[in-house]
C-alpha cells in the first residue's frame, strides 16, 4: 500500500486483527477487528480490498472481503471446506485460494456489483499446497502434495465463460468447496496445462520472475529450483539449510529473490550469480517434542543451570541461548531483539527423510515406540566464568527403528578468541568430546560456580564428577586462582574425575550450590547432598509423607541464593494429562477435584541448618527456576479453569529469605490463617475443592509451623508453560 512519500503495510493475525503499519516510523496506524483467527491475507490495491480467510465455526473456513479504510465487510464472502492459503496476481485483479483439491479463482471486486457466482475451479486429482500468478495474469502455476507443479495458460478466457455461466444467484455465499459448480464444468473449456515434477515432497511455494520467464519452486528438500519457461529446463540452488516456505521477488532487481524458510530464516538470492547474498535469522524453532520424546526426555528435568527446554541465559552477555533443530544453539540478543550467533553441536547436513519419515508416522500410527529422526541438543551449560559450554546432544540410534534408544554424546566447548569469532562467527569451539557418558539416559547437568567442574546424572544410578585434566582443583578443595589462571586453564581437556551414587537409585537431576561446596543430586524421592571435592555423601532429605506427590521422584533440585534453603520438584503425572484426564468428570466440582488429586506434582522446600522440610505445596509444576541474585524462585504452573482459579495455582515467586525465626513463625501463622479463612468462605460460598484443599494445607502447615510461600507475583499464560529462566541481573 503506497500514500505518497510514507509506505504502509497490511498485516494480520490469528488474533482476529488486521492492522495498517508504517514502515518507516514503526508505528501502527490502524487496526480492525474481524472477530475470527485469520489464516490468510491478501490486498487488492485496484479495489480496495483486503481479503482475509477465517477460521469459522466446527473447521470451515471463510474468505470476507473487507473494505479499506472503512474496514466494513464487502459483498461476496466465500465459503471454504478449511481456512487456507490465499493468492492474488501482481495487479490486484485476481484473487485465488486453495482448498484441497480445488483451485478457486475469481475476479477481485466483481461480487461488489451484487450479482452472486459460482467460482471457478480448476480441480486436480491430488491436494494443492500452493499457488501463484505470473506477472501478465495470464498464467497460474500450483503445487500439490505429490512434489508436481501444474502450470495453466491463459486462463482469463475460461473465467470469463464461467462467470457468464455462473451468474445470477442473488443469496447466499458464493459456492466453493469441493465440486463446487461442477454441473457447468462441462460446458466450460479449461485452460491448457502443463505439469512438471522434481520435488520428492510437497511444493512449499512458487514464484513468477518479472519477466514470467523463469518460475521457481521450493520445498523440504531445502533446495531452490528455477524452471525455464516454456522448455521447462531446470536450475538448483542446493543446501540452503531447511525447508522453503516462500519466494517473493524485487521489484530493484528483477535478479533477486527473497526466500522464507520454516526455520525462521529469510536469505536473499541472486539468481544471475546463483548465490545467497544475505541471510537474516530470527529465533529458529525448538525441536520438535515428539522426537525428544521418543529419545525419552520429553519429561527430561535437569539442573541448575539449564532446563528441560534447554532455555539458559549467557553469564556476562545476557544473551538468550536455546536449541533449535538439527542439533543447533542458537544465542539470541533479547534486548536488541536479534540472531547473535549460532553453533552447530552436532555436524549435520540437513536433508529430507522420506521413507523415514514415512516409517516413523507408521509407527506412530501402530502405536509403537519410534526411533529418534534427527539429532538433538537436550541440555547445556555455561561454566561460571562463561570461558567454557558443555551439551549434551542424542541423535538416531543405529539399528533398528523401534524402540531403540537414541545415542547421547557430552561435549565440552571453549570460547572462540576474538579474531577467530570476527572471522567465523561461532562463538565456541570443541574442547572434549565423549561419546555415551552415562549407560543410560543423561538426564541432569550443571556447572560449578567458580571451578571448570560439571556433573552429570543417570537413569542408570550413577553421577560424574567431570573437570579439566590439569584444573588445580582436580584432586581436592578449590584453590586460589586468578581469572588470568582459568583463561591459561582453558588448553586442557576434559575427563571424568569421580563416580557416585545412591541405592542404585536413577538419578534425575544435579544442582551445585552458591559457593560451589555443595552437590545435590536427585535420587528418587531423595535429595542427596555431596562434597564434590571428596565425592562423599554429607546428607540425605526426604520428600514429605504428607505431600500428594509422595513416591513420586524429584524431577529437579536447586539451592536458593542467598539463603539455608534447597527447593525441589516433585514430579508424577503432566499437568496437561492429568487436567486431560479429569475431564471426563460429571460435574464441574468433581472434575476440579480430580484435577487437583492427579497433579501428581509439588514444590517442596527444606531448610539446610536442620535439614527439615520447611513447606510444601502441590501445584501442577510445569518448571522452575531459581533467581541467581536473590533468595527467590519462580515456579510455571498450567493454570485451571477460571472457576476454581487461586493464588496457588498462578505462576508465582517464592520468596525463601528468613528475617528472624520468631517474626518469621507468626507472619507464617497469620498467613495459614487468612488462607484457611479464605477458604472456608470459598466452601460457603460455594467454591471449588481446590480452594478447599488449599485452605487445609496452608492450615495444616501453620499448625506444624512449617513456613508458608510469600507469594511475590504471578503471571497468566492462556497456554502452558514449557519452560522458567531468570535473568542474571
């Protein structure tokens, strides 16, 4: 949308809006609301209209013309079996839409007139996935799900003839939909068509040169493939990192195309000199959950320092660092809002995966355990001195597809000197690597505070003690040592330097404490303490009885900062699966009751001057994470349905710090009191059990004088929490 010397841009949005920007001012200058998700947008300049396909009611879809700028809905809704992807040619004179095995196209504008329509289809014996016009609106090219690409010519005189034959409803939507207006199709003479086929999977998108002698395609294959037209001769672009998404050309230079990429990566390409010129990154997606699932960490909680999710923050830098697919870490700048850097930990030359793909959603299918498809990064750490990184990434197992178990490797990282990071952008180069660190599943990591020191832990029972093989502290208790001293330390590799565990117990988590001197490990229901210097047991706490987690095993343990306290998950059941579950209840107070008593996870606190529990809480506890500077933590909780909402079930802020043993029993007091109080006029009143539950508990602890949660804060997500990291400042 051009208004003189200002440049204005539509965009929408699953949110139902549809908003005006200036792109010059980064400002928006309008907005409307059109009630629905949007799927799909397109603007007709010519008209004045922007199209938007909705998601309508029970999965159907609606394309709504809506006149700017007054927003007001235009004449000629079109009604479509799902919301889909819509086209429109380079004049704003044709609009077209996919869904399924149909290719709707029509006239922009033309139902402005009143008269109503059939649209015009061109079927296909297969489902499209993409469409586009070619500059002189002559000529549509479509992709289907087979990797084929139909071309058809000259297809305004066909349209023509259709809406002749077409016309002259006067109610309702127009017609489309699968064989929408196939009683006139015979008397219509579709356009010629060509079809061309290279792609191995579904066409991800299409584009028209200028000039409309070249079209290209894109797909998973991660290759961009240039057609002569009309000898339909080829031309690749191969490796380009990932899937295409979408191709779109410059009006500067007719050479130039910018390529969009599922993994969030836009590259500029010249098509004259056949080379990427630029590449700009966003944040590239997480792995997907279900391949880490069938590696088995899809509820995989590690330590201190890093996070199921593998979401931690860069010691110094500040910088977001976070995995994304083939075994990458991405290290993303959230004050600046930009892509900083990115590591590859495992070497990787993305490809598409046909026959295994296809292999492994048989397995799924059939309810069987399938293998791990690509590799992954699961958990990393930074060093205390942000000098060293250490990962742990699982790729596909050899062997057989079911049920095997994906293979793990540790590796430890150096940081990259200044002139090696300018030349090659990668901020951390291998130090060490070691293949199958634990017989089982590497379920926890952390680092020491100030020592290159890490632990690992094991489904099998085992922890290791890891440091570099010529540290000063290798043998015994830490040293005085310079940062000088860590920096000439940096040239020695890795080894294991002790081995330990608990009653053969598997081992789920591993957190040091704030001045490094002492482990705890997570043993099952037992948090056990360590000197990780004499690798000698010091301590063992014990979930509380009491706890309606009791038997389940801690998931995760961390020492608060500044304070006596370690805090601890308790783990059972998903969250999501066991609100899933609960609803299948007759009523609404049953089902909140079944939610309540299926958590299946709590947060427990003890004191470490005595070694007691200091309180407990049973929250659907998605994760956590401790504040590096203050006695605080923060728990993210998958939150209940707004009838039974509490102050408990909220994501919150703990606050552990102590202030005087007697001042601290009677704040703890008249806390229970006002919840217990709070609860018994929720029963009157007619509340849900939950309240209920949560009165009784904060009762019970105050009668035991165990210290109840000074809640800080909270902050409402309408989706679950995956993953909780504090900042270090």
């Amino acid at each position: 949308m051009d208004s003189g010397s200002s440049k204005l841009v539509l965009s929408s949005s699953l949110d139902g809006s549809l908003r005006q920007w200036d792109i010059q001012e980064g400002a928006s200058v309008q907005t409307w609301n059109i009630g629905m998700p949007i799927e799909s947008m397109v603007y007709s300049k010519p008209v004045g209209l922007a199209y938007v396909c909705v998601h309508y009611k029970q999965g159907q879809g609606r394309v709504i013309p809506c006149q700017l700028p007054s927003g007001k809905e235009a004449a000629g809704r079109v009604r479509v079996s799902k919301a889909g992807g819509l086209f429109i040619s380079e004049s704003g004179r044709h609009v077209g839409i996919i869904d399924k095995n149909s290719l709707f196209v029509w006239a922009a504008g033309n139902s402005t007139t009143g008269k109503r329509k059939k649209l015009f289809n061109l079927p296909h014996t297969k489902p499209y996935t993409c469409a586009a016009f070619d500059t002189t609106d002559s000529v549509i090219a479509a992709g289907d799900a087979s990797g084929r690409i139909l071309v058809w010519h000259n297809f305004p005189p066909s349209l023509a003839q259709w809406a002749k034959l077409a016309s002259g409803s006067t109610a309702g939507e127009e017609a489309a939909g699968p064989g929408g207006g196939a009683a006139d199709a015979a008397t219509v003479q579709l356009p010629a068509c060509t079809t061309v086929h290279w792609h191995a999977h579904a066409v991800g998108s299409l584009c028209f040169s200028l000039d409309g002698a070249q079209l290209l395609s894109g797909g998973q294959e991660g290759v961009l493939v240039m057609w002569a037209l009309p000898s339909n001769k080829r031309t690749y672009l191969p490796r380009l990192g990932g899937p295409l998404c979408g191709i779109t050309t410059s009006k500067a230079d007719p050479a130039k195309f910018a390529v969009a990429q599922s993994d969030n990566t836009v590259r500029l390409v010249n098509t004259a000199a056949m080379a990427v010129e630029a590449s700009v990154h966003g944040l590239r997606p997480p792995p997907p959950a279900a391949a880490l699932a069938a590696a088995g960490y899809g509820t995989c909680c590690s330590a201190a320092s890093s996070s199921p999710a593998g979401v931690v923050l860069q010691p110094g830098s500040g910088h977001l660092v976070l995995p994304a697919e083939h075994a990458n870490l991405q290290f993303f700048d959230v004050a600046r809002d930009r892509h900083v850097a990115r590591l590859q930990v495992s070497p990787r030359n993305p490809v598409s995966f046909t026959e295994s793909a296809t292999n492994h959603a048989a397995a799924a299918a059939a309810g069987q355990a399938a293998a791990l498809l690509t590799p992954a990064v699961v958990l990393q750490a930074f060093t205390g001195d942000a000098q060293g990184l250490i990962t742990v990434d699982v790729r596909p197992a050899t062997g057989g597809l079911y049920g095997a178990a994906a293979d793990s490797t540790l590796r430890f990282w150096d940081c990259s000197r200044s002139s090696q990071l300018a030349s090659t952008n990668v901020p951390y180069t291998l130090n060490t690597s070691a293949d199958a660190p634990h017989r089982g599943m590497v379920t926890g990591l952390c680092c020491h505070p100030t020592q290159h020191m890490a632990v690992t832990t094991g489904s099998e029972g085992e922890f290791k003690v890891w440091q570099r093989s010529n540290s000063s502290g290798a043998q015994g208790k830490p040293s005085s040592s310079s940062s000088s001293d860590a920096a000439a330390e940096a040239a020695g590799h890795w080894r294991c330097s002790a081995v330990g565990g608990y009653k053969g117990l598997c081992l789920n988590g591993c957190s040091f404490s704030q001045d490094g001197s002492l482990l705890a490990v997570a043993a099952g229901s037992t948090a056990t303490l360590w000197d990780p210097y004499e690798n000698a047991l010091v301590g063992a706490l014990v979930v509380p009885a009491e706890s309606s987690s009791s038997g389940g095993s801690l998931r995760q343990l961390n020492f608060v900062h500044n304070s006596p306290h370690l805090v601890g998950l308790v783990g059972g059941r998903h969250p999501a699966a066991a609100a899933a579950s609960a609803y299948g209840g007759r009523s609404r107070q049953l089902q909140q009751h079944q939610i309540a008593s299926s958590w299946g996870s709590s947060i427990v606190v003890w004191d470490l001057l005595n070694g007691a529990v200091s309180w407990y809480c049973d929250l659907p506890v998605c994760s956590l994470a401790v504040d590096p500077a203050y006695p605080l933590f923060a728990v993210g909780v998958t939150a209940l349905p707004r009838s039974s909402s509490s102050s408990s079930t909220a994501g919150a802020a703990a606050d552990s710090s102590t202030a005087g043993e007697q001042q601290e029993q009677q704040q703890q007091a008249a806390a229970g009191g006002r919840e217990a109080a709070n609860a018994a006029a929720a029963a009157t009143a007619g509340r849900e059990a939950a309240a209920e539950a949560a009165g009784r508990e904060a009762a019970a602890a105050a009668a035991a004088g165990y210290p109840a949660a000074g809640i800080g804060g909270g902050v409402q997500s309408n989706k679950p929490f995956t993953a909780v990291c504090c900042s270090c400042t």
